[in-house]
C-alpha cells in the first residue's frame, strides 16, 4: 500500500483550539516533566519543527504528528502552532500518522505494539505489510504483537519500573498469569537485569515442569491404591455372595494402610453350605 499525499510548502499558523487530537494516536502516556520543559523552550524560543495536519472542515484540523508540541504549546499558553497543511484520504492519513508515531523513539515498546494493531486494524492491512510501511522485518513486527498477550497490569509494571523489552518477551514463556505475576515481582524485587530475568524464568519453567511430573506421579500411585482397595472390597462381596462370611477391616497409620480380612475354616463353610442346600 503506497501513501500518495501532498503537503503545502507554506507552513500556516492555526489556532491551536481549532487543532483536534490524532484519532490513531498510539502515545497514551505522557511525562509531565519533559512536557513542562518542552513548554518552556516553546515559550522562549517557539516551536522550532512545525505540526502536521489535515483540514477536515472549513474551521477544524486534525492532528497528524506533533502531540507533544501541541500539548507543550497549549500548557506554555501559545495560542497558535505553526503546521504544515497534509491532503490525503482517511486511509492515508491513519498510515501516515501511525507510521510517524511509531517512528518516533519515545514511545514504549507497548505503544508501539499497539501502534501498530491500529495501523494494521484501520488500513487491512498484514504484518508483512506493515512491516514494509515501517522499513522493518515481519519477524519483528510478531514479536512486537506478542508482547500484548501481557495483561494491562503487567504492562504498566513493566514500564513504571523501567524493565525492557527483553525482560516482556522472557516472561511472555509463562502461560499462567498468576504464576507469571510472581516471577515478575520476584525480578523487580531482586532488580534482575535481563540476563538474570532469562535464567532466573529457565530455571522456574524446569522447576515447575519437574513438579507437574512429581505430581502427575503421585495421582498416578493413589489411583492404584484405590484400584487395590476396590479390588479388595469387591473379592469380600463376591466371597459374601457364595455363604462365605468374610470380614474385612482397615487400619491407617501415617506411614501405612493394614487390611485384615477373616475368613471361616472350611468346615465352618461346609456347615452353612450345607444348611443353605
């Protein structure tokens, strides 16, 4: 999918209440601090790099890349922005500003993520395409995608206590949610880099396979324990069936299990046979 748009080369100041958010924006967080820095520079020197937008009616724009200025200008108290007008199609302007943003290294590796699910969602297209948008590998747009099966919490861990994308991607060998919530409190605890996170969640996953076989032994022996008292219990029945009076009795102690079964002489046996017939 190629992007056919024209900007006008004349940068144009519009009111900055006529400029309406990105719809695709993929930066959902925004640090107050470098914001009231940006301001600052905005309100000594101006905004140096113009925005770029795209007029959809006679009095309103829409923003397609520079947000954080916008944001910046608006907090400094400017009341114009300098921006360079973009005529493309709805499609075309989805492409153009989610392939801004994402270009953009101050989003985080979620965003991005989720960038590019917006991009792929608005303009159907393939990870192979979007891939080819952002000059990139199709490989690394999938292992992009992957990261979201990370629950929203675990996320905003993530990124509040500045772990990687690598650490993401180790913890995402965790399929149990509630198992991979400890591990990730364990690595922020214990301040793991991302060496240490890998080996540390090796380690976890053969540790917890080992238990799994450890367990699945131990039903494996109940399970012939309770065959063995069935098989028990039914020779006493069947033993009863035929006139013999068997008794069977079961003692538990913690080490083991006593089964004691009476059965009569013969000659008891005979007499009651022959008082039947």
């Amino acid at each position: 999918m190629l992007i056919s748009i024209r900007k006008e080369r004349r940068i144009v100041e519009i009111p900055i209440v006529q400029i309406r958010p990105c719809r695709t924006q993929a930066r959902k967080n925004y640090n107050e601090e470098q914001l009231r820095g940006l301001a600052l520079s905005i309100r000594q020197n101006g905004i140096l790099q113009p925005l770029t937008v795209r007029k959809i009616s006679q009095v309103e724009y829409e923003l397609l890349a520079g947000e954080r200025r916008l944001r910046a200008a608006a907090m400094c108290g400017q009341k114009k922005a300098p921006c360079i007008i973009m005529s493309c199609t709805d499609s075309e302007a989805e492409i153009f500003s989610l392939t801004e943003n994402l270009q953009r290294t101050e989003l985080n590796f979620f965003e991005e993520a989720r960038g590019i699910t917006a991009m792929m969602s608005a303009c159907h297209i393939s990870q192979q395409e979007a891939a080819r948008q952002l000059g990139t590998q199709q490989s690394v747009i999938a292992g992009k995608l992957k990261m979201l099966a990370l629950t929203p919490e675990e996320q905003e861990i993530i990124i509040r206590f500045h772990l990687t994308e690598r650490h993401a991607r180790a913890l995402l060998q965790i399929d149990n949610p509630t198992e991979r919530r400890f591990v990730l409190s364990e690595i922020i605890e214990k301040s793991m880099n991302v060496t240490q996170t890998e080996q540390y969640i090796h380690h976890y996953l053969c540790q917890t396979k080992s238990e799994k076989r450890q367990h699945q032994r131990q039903k494996a022996i109940i399970k012939d324990k309770r065959i063995f008292e069935n098989t028990i219990t039914n020779a006493v029945k069947v033993m009863n069936n035929f006139g013999i009076t068997a008794i069977a009795t079961q003692t538990e102690t913690d080490t083991y299990i006593e089964y004691l079964i009476r059965i009569p002489r013969r000659s008891s046996y005979s007499q009651n046979h022959a008082a039947v017939r």
